[in-house]
C-alpha cells in the first residue's frame, strides 16, 4: 500500500505542481489569466502540466532521475533565497536597531492608546475603499473632516495628522489664506506616514514663509481620482500653481480601478459633472463613519515582530524578482485614457488662469537589488509625452535620487514604502527651486 501511494504520488508530482502554481496565479491575478504581471507563471504552469503528462509514461529509472535533479534545483533555490533574503533582513534589522526608541505596537494597540489621548482619533478610511461601490449615490474624495487621523508606521512611530474642514490633510486656516500653491496626488503627496510639519506640503510651508498651500493629497488616489479632486475643490482656493504628483508605482493600475467605478468616470465623460462636495461634508463624514464603524475591529492586532519573512522564504518571493520578474518583466501598461486625463486637467486648470506642474516620482523597486524595476520603459514614454505636449514637469528620479550616493537613505529604514522625512524634503527643496526659478 506504502509503495502504490508512492508511486502515484511520484506519477502526478508535476501535475499537481502545475495546478498549485496554476491556482496561486489565478487568485493573485484577479481571476484574470490574461493579466501582463502574471501571464508568464500561467504559461509555466501549462508548461509544467504538458511535461507532467509526458512524466507518467517515463520509465522508473528516468523518473527518479528527473526527480532527483529537480529536487537539488528546489533545494538550490531555497539556498539562494535564505541567503539573500536574510541579507535583506539583516539590513533592515539593523537599521531599525539604531532607532531605540522604535513603536513596535501593532496598529490596534497603538490607535486604541491614541484614542485615550485624542477625544476625535479616527483611523484613517480613504476614498479608494469604496471605488467598488457602485450602486453608492455619493463617493467621497477625502477622508474625516475636523478629525486627528491616525495614520501609519513606517518610520518607527504612527503618525497623525489633523484633517481640515473637508478632510484633508492641512490646517483650517490655509483655506482663508491669500491662494498660492495646491498639491494633488496619492499618499505621497499627502505625506503618508511622516508628520505634517515633514511632508511635501509641510516643508514648502518653511521655505514659502507659510505662504498659502493646499494639500489635496489622498492616499490610495490614482490620475482619475486626482481629475476629479481638482474638479470639486479647485475653485474654492483658486490657486497659482498646481503640482500633480504621478506615482510610478502603482498610479496607472490605480486608474484601471477607477474606471470601474461609475460615479468616476462622469467625471471623465462630462466636464460639467460634479458631486458638490464641497456642501456634503456632512454626508461624507456620515458614510465614512458608518464605514469605520463596521471595520474598526478588523484593525490589524499583528504587533511588529523583528523576524526574517519566513512567508517571503518559502514563496521564494526574493529569487522570482531577481530571476522571473526581470527577465520577464512587462511594465503596467499605460491607460489611453491617462493622458485624456492629464490633458483635461492641464486645459481646466489653465483655463482658470494657474499653472500646472507634473510631477515623477520614483519608487523604492528602482534602486533595490532585491526587487525587479517593470516600469523604466513606462517612464520614458511619459516623460516623452511631458515634452512632446509641453508640459511643464519635475522629474524627482532625475534631479533628487540621481544625485545623492544612495537612493535607498530616502526610504523608511532602506525598506519598500513611501519616502522618509528627509526623502520629502529634498523633493520640497526641488519644487522650490523650481518655483524660485520660474519667479
């Protein structure tokens, strides 16, 4: 029985590992098997399954060969994976050991602590969470208004902000002040996981002599919701100059979202379409309340854990970015509608006598060993169509993490994620140039 049990176990080995990488890739795909970042794992998967079939007519001899060879390739694999992986760890490791005084709470902990502090502590619930509700009559474009938003821990503690009267992430009395400067883009234009005073806004502040800046950052925003921000609160500071902030990362998959969503994409197919948020504060802070309501439970109670990814080690997760992922790499392909989106904002925005700035910011996969880059071909064609239209741009890659000896001192503690204070305000430093040049 040992011995039948076996040999079908030895018969189907490949079958079974063709399914099992067949079904991993349908569900990280979205349930699309034509899906670019995964295609080439579903045409191994039917590589390993056609090879599978041929296996069981093999005979016993050429199987245990087979099986042999590749059970040192897996164990290879695995070699290099640790080896790398555990570097990665141990320089992360021992950059976080530098910082004493690090908050290893767990979000939950932390918030529910914060909350003794601040009587209006809310979590922080972003737009993006209900780009899926399509039946919904209102979608907000911030978060709680008049709030003390918690936020999260990138840098060693938890950064909080006060959001203002229509949810974002600025002062009350910036809306009162002479129209200077309005920033929009996703959570980094917004300043994720810095304090206010050391974000892109906060640090412009310093050097403008406090002179007007809106912030109409929101996290999790992609182009369309960006277009559709502009539309609503654009009017109502009237500003000189618009910096919009293009995350290279993950902007044009962002906007692929969007153009689910229903009440997004009037904003794309009438320009006169509006929500009026700007009278609905109330209605959007009920929503996002009822909201919060249902998932504050579902706050993540994992305290940090100074571990090696033992998850990353067994998906050989660091050995597909450098292997897979790089010889195969594709970037995210480029919306047709993104440069509709980019056009219609510039016209709008000139239109009503200000300037617009695009800005190119970079992400960590850039500059890691440890990670495949897919979108340097993305980021020639929109620096090219920047030319071509006559855009006025910022290209951040070029002019702030080009120049410095390591790019990765911009990244929490050299890790994946968004910039650190100082990677902020070297990027505030340029913008300021770069007002300061054009007067």
């Amino acid at each position: 029985m040992y011995f039948y049990i076996l040999k079908i176990i030895k018969n189907f080995l490949f079958i079974f590992i063709s399914f099992c990488i067949f079904i991993y890739s349908f569900n990280k795909s979205n349930n699309n098997i034509f899906n670019d970042y995964y295609f080439i794992y579903f045409l191994f998967s039917g590589l390993v399954l056609a090879f599978g079939v041929f296996f069981i007519f093999f005979k016993n001899e050429i199987k245990n060969i087979i099986i042999l060879v590749f059970s040192y390739i897996i164990i290879s694999l695995y070699l290099v994976e640790g080896f790398i992986g555990y570097q990665y760890y141990q320089n992360y490791s021992n950059k976080i050991k530098e910082k004493k005084d690090y908050d290893i709470r767990s979000s939950f902990d932390a918030y529910m602590s914060y909350k003794e502090k601040y009587d209006d502590l809310k979590f922080r619930v972003i737009p993006k969470q209900f780009w899926k509700e399509n039946d919904a009559e209102l979608l907000p474009l911030s978060t709680f208004s008049n709030n003390t938003i918690f936020n999260c821990n990138e840098n060693g503690y938890f950064s909080i902000w006060k959001s203002d009267m229509f949810g974002f992430n600025n002062p009350n009395q910036e809306w009162n002040k002479k129209n200077e400067i309005l920033l929009l883009g996703d959570s980094f234009a917004a300043g994720e996981c810095v304090n206010e005073k050391d974000n892109i806004a906060g640090n412009l502040k310093q050097k403008l002599n406090n002179k007007k800046i809106i912030n109409l950052g929101m996290g999790g925003n992609g182009p369309l919701s960006n277009y559709a921000t502009l539309k609503e609160y654009f009017l109502k500071v009237n500003p000189k100059v618009v910096f919009w902030f293009h995350y290279e990362g993950n902007d044009f998959d962002d906007l692929r979202q969007e153009l689910d969503n229903e009440i997004l994409k009037k904003y794309l197919l009438n320009d006169n379409f509006t929500q009026e948020l700007i009278i609905k504060q109330k209605e959007i802070d009920y929503k996002l309340n009822e909201f919060l309501s249902k998932n504050e439970k579902h706050i993540n109670k994992a305290a940090y854990q100074n571990k090696f990814n033992w998850t990353r080690f067994f998906k050989l997760y660091t050995v597909r970015e450098i292997t897979i992922h790089s010889i195969f790499s594709k970037p995210h392909k480029i919306p047709k509608e993104f440069h509709l989106i980019i056009n219609k904002s510039k016209n709008f925005i000139e239109k009503n006598n200000s300037e617009f700035y695009f800005v190119y910011l970079p992400q960590f996969h850039r500059y890691s060993n440890y990670f495949s880059f897919q979108n340097s071909k993305n980021y020639k064609k929109t620096i090219n169509y920047l030319k071509k239209n006559k855009i006025k741009y910022i290209d951040i890659n070029k002019e702030v993490f080009q120049k410095i000896r390591d790019p990765l001192d911009l990244f929490p503690f050299r890790s994946a994620g968004h910039y650190n204070e100082k990677g902020y305000k070297l990027i505030a430093e340029t913008i300021y140039k770069k007002l300061k040049e054009s007067n």
